[in-house]
C-alpha cells in the first residue's frame, strides 16, 4: 500500500517499560504505528487505542496494524482532546507520546515539513485551519520575532525576519524551497545544521500549537491511577515541559517555594518519576537512525 518508513525511535526501551502492563495502552501519536505493532506483538494481553491528527498516517497505521483489528482501535484527533474521549471510555493502564513529526510527514514533499518542498503547509491535520504559508506572509514583524526566539530559540532573529519582510514586499513566499533558500541567503547563524532548520521549527510549531497541545495532554491525565505515562520529545522545549509537569506531579507538597509553612496538606504526590535523567537512544540506535538523535524518553508511574 505504501513505501513510507518510519523507524520507531527507542523501541526496545518503550518495550521494556511496557512489558507488564496488561489492558489498554493508549498511544496518543499512532503515526505509522510503529510502536503500537511491537506492543501488540510483545503482549497478546495488550490492546491499543491509537490518535493521531494525521488521517494519512492513520489509514497507513490500519493497514500495518490489521492482523490485530479486534485489539485495536483508532481515533482520528488531537491528542489533547482524543484522550479524553479514551478516559471516559476505557480503563488505560498505559500511555506513550512520541511527539513531533514522522519521517511520513517530513519525507512527503506535498506536506511541506521539507526544505525541498514545493509546498509550504506544515500541517499534521490537512484540516486545520493555519498553514505555514500563512504564518510566512501575513505575520508582522512582532509575531514572526516571537516564534523565532520563543519556539525557534533563535538569539537574533532580525535578520531572517527583515529578509522574509523585504522579499513578501515583492512577492508571496509560496514554497519551503523558496523559504529555505531565502533564510540560506541571509542566515547569520553559524552552526552544523541547516540555517533553516531553527525557523522551520518555529513555524512547525506556530501551525501545529505543538507547546499548547503537550500542556493540555498532561492536564489532562494528570488525576489517572494506575498508569505507567512515557513521553518521547526531539527538542528542549517539549523536554522541558514534561520535566516540570513530571516533577510537579511527584511533589507532596505543591505550596510556592517561597512560603515558610506548608499550608497545601502535603498530600499531593501523584506518583513517581521512574528515570531521573531522560533515557536517551544509543550510539548504535542513532547510527541507524540519525533522526533519533534529539529523542529523550521521560517516565512516569501513577500511584494505584
Ligand atoms: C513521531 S510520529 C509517531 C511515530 C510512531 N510512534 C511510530 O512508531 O510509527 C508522531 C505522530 O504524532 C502525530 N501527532 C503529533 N502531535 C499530535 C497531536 N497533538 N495530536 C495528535 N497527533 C499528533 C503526528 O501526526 C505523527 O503522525
């Protein structure tokens, strides 16, 4: 049915966190289903709700995933809303988020992720409603230096921002080619990876509301019992954030550093953090994969 590969980032490491979990594990990013199939095949006492916003990768998931049809089922939505829909549904004894985008999305040139690519959309949900082509255009100044330093975490942005203005006073940027090669053109910052690939980021992110999906997710599971949660993140600020909602969750007393007496009932702990450091791929994983580099897994258990 198709070609597309996506090599499951840290398998043998989600395997592992999983291998006694008996019930419903939800995996909020399906994409190709990758990691769902080792999980189904791992445990026949394992079924699996997959979401993903991405109807491609969903129909290419199915068909991977077919030969276990009664085990599975898939919902096509955000993860932030989907598990909710799962949670009052069905008794979840695990959850994992390899959040970010597929090979799929970044290799298909019609999805815009590319460099190379024609298009310049960006979107995992072809329905929603902002593409990357309108955040290039019809952003001011102000909103593009704010995606650039804030989801780019780019220290100067001025440049490639003057660079976009001047060249939409000629004409549409209407290609992650012609984007690209603009930001190629103008690109002050000197590192080993394509000058672009800090702004495409920012963008990917602005489109998608990456940061604001991963927060409504971890709000809302935060109350489960019973539950092993792995989240796999690419960059520093998704890492972040599920860090400090992770070390949130297992705090007893939730009371603001600087007060002097503890007035929240110091009862508040949730659960424990199973790895103090992220579990990061080996040298000979990345050297299959090179895309796995950036992936760090965080663990949680809830309490029962
Ligand atoms: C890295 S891929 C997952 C690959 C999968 N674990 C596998 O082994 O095949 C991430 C997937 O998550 C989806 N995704 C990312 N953010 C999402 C969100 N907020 N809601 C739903 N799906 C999301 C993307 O569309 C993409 O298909």
């Amino acid at each position: 049915m198709n070609d597309f590969k996506h090599i499951s980032v840290l398998l043998n490491e989600v395997l592992d966190f999983f291998k006694d979990s008996k019930g419903t594990i939800v995996d909020a990013t399906l994409g190709l289903g990758g990691h769902s199939l080792a999980l189904l095949e791992q445990n026949k006492d394992v079924d699996i709700i997959g979401i993903d916003k991405d109807v491609e990768a969903i129909n290419i998931a199915k068909d991977r995933l077919s030969k276990f049809e009664s085990r599975v089922k898939i919902i096509n939505s955000s993860f932030s809303d989907g598990i909710k829909q799962v949670l009052l549904e069905r008794n979840v004894v695990g959850i994992l988020a390899d959040i970010g985008i597929s090979s799929y999305q970044v290799d298909n040139l019609d999805r815009g992720f590319s460099f190379y690519s024609d298009n310049l959309d960006m979107r995992m949900d072809k329905h929603s409603l902002l593409t990357a082509k309108m955040v290039v255009n019809s952003y001011s100044k102000e909103e593009l230096h704010r995606i650039f330093i804030e989801y780019g975490e780019i220290k100067n942005p001025i440049p490639i921002t003057k660079a976009i203005l001047d060249y939409r006073k000629k004409s549409t940027i209407n290609s992650a080619k012609e984007l690209s090669f603009l930001i190629e053109s103008n690109s002050k910052i000197n590192s080993k990876i394509h000058p672009a690939t800090l702004v495409f980021q920012a963008i990917r992110i602005e489109v998608n509301d990456e940061l604001g999906e991963l927060r409504r997710f971890l709000k809302n599971i935060e109350n489960l019992n019973n539950v092993k949660v792995a989240i796999i993140s690419f960059h520093s600020l998704e890492d972040k954030i599920v860090k400090e909602v992770f070390k949130y969750w297992s705090r007893s007393c939730i009371c603001n550093f600087d007060v002097i007496k503890c007035v929240c009932g110091n009862n508040h702990k949730k659960g424990d953090i199973v790895n103090k450091k992220p579990i990061i791929p080996s040298q000979n994983e990345i050297n299959i994969n090179k895309r796995s580099r950036s992936a760090k897994m965080r663990c949680f258990k809830f309490y029962g």
